[in-house]
C-alpha cells in the first residue's frame, strides 16, 4: 500500500543520487573532457610521462593527442559545460 509506494520513491531518490558518472551522460561528458585536457597539459610538461602508446596508459596517450588535435574543438566543449554546470 502506501509505506510500499513510500518506500520505493526513497529507494528511487537514493539510487539517482549514488549514481556513477558512467551512467549520467552529463558527468559522462565531463569526465572525459576532464581527462583530455589533463592528459594534453601533462604532455605538454613532461612528455616522458606519456610516451606509451600501448596498453592501459596508451588510453590516456590518445586522450592527449586528441587534445592537441582538435583543442578549439575540446575549449569549446569545456566552455559549454561550464555554462551548463554554473547554470543549469
């Protein structure tokens, strides 16, 4: 009855608050423009760092080259979820 349809709505309220940034496309998309732009501003500093191009740190390798690649492209990107975070 009630308690049941109570119980379920705090259950829903819980899991959207604890939910990963893999599942929420917004934070999603933050996530990875957060990673983009650290991994081109560490190759940029020290490029030693991100030499490999293969395996677990080649991820973060591409990350950088894509980075440097389209950075107007990635500015604008992170222009716009700024507005979208401070505003929205």
């Amino acid at each position: 009855g009630c308690q049941r349809d109570s119980n379920d709505r705090v259950a829903r309220r819980v899991a959207k608050r604890t939910m990963s940034a893999l599942f929420d496309f917004q934070s999603f998309l933050c996530v990875v423009l957060l990673v983009i732009c650290t991994c081109t501003y560490i190759r940029d500093r020290a490029p030693a760092v991100l030499n490999t191009r293969e395996g677990f740190r080649g991820v973060f390798w591409k990350a950088s080259r894509i980075g440097e690649r389209m950075s107007p492209w990635v500015s604008l990107g992170c222009i716009a979820m700024g507005i979208k975070i401070l505003f929205w």
